[in-house]
C-alpha cells in the first residue's frame, strides 16, 4: 500500500503534504479548533458538540477527505491517552466543592470511537474502523492492519492516523492509504 495525502496538526499549524495551510499564534488547543473550523469554512455543526479529541481527529481528516466519496474507505486510528483529557475535565467537576455539576452531557462526544464515529457520518462510510490505544505511534502496525482490512475487500482506501491529545498537548499524524 503506499501513503498518499499526509496531514499534520501540531503547534498550532495544519500542515499538509509538508505545506503549512493554516497557522495561528494561540497556544490553546480549544481557540486553535475553532479558529481553523472557521477559517477553513468547515461545515459540520456538530464539530461544536465534540470534545478536544474528537475536534483534533475531525480537523486532520477533513484535511485528507474534503468532499470526495469515501464510502469505501475505512478508519484505523490509534493514540496513547485514549479520551484521558476529558475524563480528567469531568473527574475535576466532581472534585470541586463549589462549583459541583458532574454531567453526564461531559461525556456525549467522548471516547476514541466517537472520533472515528463522526468521521464515518459525515463520509458515510460503509467500512470497518479500528481506533486503538498503544504506548506509541506505530505506523508498521497500522499500516499492517489497513493492508488486512483492503485485501479482506472490507475497503478500498483506509484513513490512518496518530490523534494525541492531553490537556494542552496534541499532535495528529493522518494519512491516507491505497493500493
């Protein structure tokens, strides 16, 4: 299989193919989102229901898929903290005293299969995905994995990605494979 579109969201940059396409001075992952939501003229309003995770897989994506057929394309993904960030946003609504308000709404666009979730909805993907949680990016496994699921005939394409985000750390790795 051979990578065809890379995108790379780290640093407040959205680089794809190694070409930097949006930039911007914040620091904070949140303004960073909505700044590239708005300036790249995304249009999926459900992107202001996610969490940071989920927004960080969506960004990078969109990036690769545009609005081209991606029906036959499936979804391999894989990052180290899982959804740790927003788990550690609603273990601190618990903790405090004051302002005391655990939701349940905290966790509606939470967990790793939400990203690759929103993903398949808006592509209308019809094909497998796999989000899973290792120590480190491991583009071999993933790549074996895409290679599994393209000559299984599941998909012809497969979207491939490292979505790492904790706190105000984050890095995501997409590519698109093919035969």
């Amino acid at each position: 299989m051979k990578k065809t579109d890379t995108c790379t969201i780290k640093d407040a940059k959205i680089i794809i193919n190694n070409e930097i396409i949006f930039e911007t001075p914040t620091e904070n992952f949140s303004d960073f989102a909505k700044e590239a939501y708005k300036s790249l003229e995304l249009n999926y309003p459900k992107f202001h229901k996610m969490d940071n995770l989920s927004k960080l897989a969506f960004l990078a994506s969109e990036m690769i898929l545009k609005d081209e057929d991606h029906s036959a394309t499936a979804l391999v993904f894989a990052n180290k903290s899982s959804s740790l960030d927003t788990d550690f946003k609603y273990q601190e609504s618990i903790n405090s005293q004051e302002n005391y308000f655990p939701s349940p709404a905290v966790f509606v666009y939470t967990l790793p299969n939400i990203c690759v979730g929103e993903i398949s909805i808006k592509h209308k993907m019809q094909t497998e995905n796999a989000f899973f949680v290792l120590d480190e990016f491991d583009e071999k496994f993933l790549n074996d994995y895409s290679e599994q699921i393209v000559q299984s005939g599941k998909a012809e394409k497969v979207l491939c990605g490292w979505v790492e985000l904790y706190q105000e750390s984050y890095k995501a790795f997409v590519y698109l494979l093919t035969l």
